[in-house]
C-alpha cells in the first residue's frame, strides 16, 4: 500500500502543469549553460563560474518547492501556463527571463495561501532579477556604481599609505592606472548574494522574518567590502601581478572565499530563529 501512494504521488507531480512549467524553464536554462560552454563564451552570466553555484542551488529550491505535492489547476490555467511556458523555446534569451517572471506573478496571484509555490516564486523572481532584469537596471545606473567601487578601493589605498589619484572609475596609482568596468563592480556579486540569501532561506523555511533584513545587509557589506578588497589588490600590485587579481588565481581565491562567505551567513541566517 505504501508503495501504491507513493507511485501515485509521484505520477500526480509528473502530470502537475506547474511541476512541469519550471522543469521547461530550468531546461532553457541548461541548455543556454550547454550553448555557452561549446562557444566558449567568458561571459556566460556565471554558469558554474563565478558564484554560479548558487544559481543552480536557486533551481533546486524552486523545483523542490513546486514538486512537493501534487497539485491540479484548472484547463484554462494550465492553457495560460502553457503559454507562458513557450517563451522558453524563444530564441531570445531575455524571453525566457520574461516569462519566468509572468509564472511567477501568475503563482503569487492564483495561490494566495500555497506557501511552498509562494516561496518557489520568491526564488524564481531572484532568478530573473539576477540574470535579466538586474542588468537592464546596471545599465541605468553603470557609471555611477563603477566610480562607487572605485572610490571605496582608492579610500582603502589612501587609509594604507598609497599615493592615489580617482577620476571617475579610473584609479591611478603610482605604477599604474586601473579603471573599473561593469564586470569589475560589486553589482554583480551582491545579486548573486541575494539569490543564495533567498533561495537558502526559502528552502530551510518558507516564511520571512525581520531578522532576514539584517542577514541581507550583512551579505551586502561583505560582497561590497570583497570586491574593493580585489579592487585594491588590482591597483596596489606590481603591473605584472594584475592579471592575477584581475583574472587570475588571485581573483579565483577572492570568488571562492566570496562563496563561502555567503553560504555561511545564508546559512546562518535561515535556520536561526529570531523574534
């Protein structure tokens, strides 16, 4: 008998519309990893690089949250998710973005009170803001961030004895001039902090608390304070070690140590309880 319901519920979450909408987008997914990977593409929005760990750890929340028992919605819902689900065969990867973010408004709007698909929605909206719609923001504010990043490393450089200019995003030092790009700024890092914050807390509870605003600053501050710290490295290193910092081991062990800085306050922050 026991193993007769748990045949059962398992062929109710294969025919669960839902289920199957975020297993299509989590397809797109890999194959657009798949697409990077076979050209070669440095920029590959951080498939298994830089921090993308946590990318795929975001994926398993939200196909454990939406698989964690069987739901049935009705024909025209599941027609209306069908259609949504179609933007991920579209050759344009920010279509795919877009249409996650309409599956997940439909979740929180047709399931006021399904805290589990609440929680995986929460996750899905990380997602896109992560890999979509927090580069179109970039976009707006770019230069701004980049002369942000670059003031905090020339402040760290002044407070330790360097003699430094700052223009803008261009750090001049002694021995050099470094100037700071997009790829290069805090933005990046902090929303992939984000993305673990939520998809760690939404898989160890599904309710937020006011203590999770402390863990979100905390996260921020570290990824900010990680990024000036490479940024200094950068400008304060002989011009032949810049590669290091830049791209090098040196920036590997500062992504690595990075991670493992966010996976322990994610972690810290979800499962201790605060009133």
């Amino acid at each position: 008998m026991l193993a007769a319901a748990g045949s059962q519920s398992r062929f109710a979450v294969a025919q669960n519309p839902i289920a199957w909408t975020g297993g299509i987008f989590f397809a797109r997914y890999l194959a657009d990893g798949v697409r990077d990977f076979l050209r070669g593409d440095p920029v590959s929005l951080g498939h298994l690089a830089n921090l993308g760990i946590f990318q795929l750890i975001a994926w398993f929340a939200v196909l454990h949250l939406i698989g964690s028992r069987p739901r049935w919605i009705s024909d025209g819902a599941t027609a209306l998710v069908g259609l949504i689900s179609l933007s991920a065969v579209l050759p344009d990867d920010g279509a795919a973005w877009v249409g996650l973010t309409a599956f997940a408004m439909y979740i929180l709007a047709a399931f006021p009170k399904d805290r589990p698909l609440r929680a995986a929605a929460a996750v899905m909206l990380a997602l896109a803001t992560q890999l979509f719609w927090g580069h179109l923001l970039f976009e707006l504010v770019a230069f701004r961030i980049e002369a942000a990043d670059a003031w905090l490393a020339a402040e760290l450089l002044k407070g330790l004895h360097h003699a430094v200019s700052l223009q803008g995003n261009l750090i001049g030092t002694e021995s050099h001039q470094i100037v700071v790009y997009d790829a290069c700024t805090s933005f990046h890092n902090v929303s992939v902090a984000l993305l673990a914050f939520v998809s760690i807390t939404k898989l160890s509870r599904l309710d937020w608390n006011a203590g999770d605003l402390v863990t979100a600053a905390g996260l921020i501050l570290v990824t900010v304070m990680m990024n000036s710290l490479r940024l200094f490295l950068m400008a304060s290193s002989a011009p032949g070690q810049l590669e290091f910092w830049h791209t090098g081991m040196g920036s590997q062990a500062i992504n690595a140590s990075l991670s493992a800085l966010i996976a322990i306050l994610c972690l810290h922050g979800a499962t201790i309880r605060r009133a």
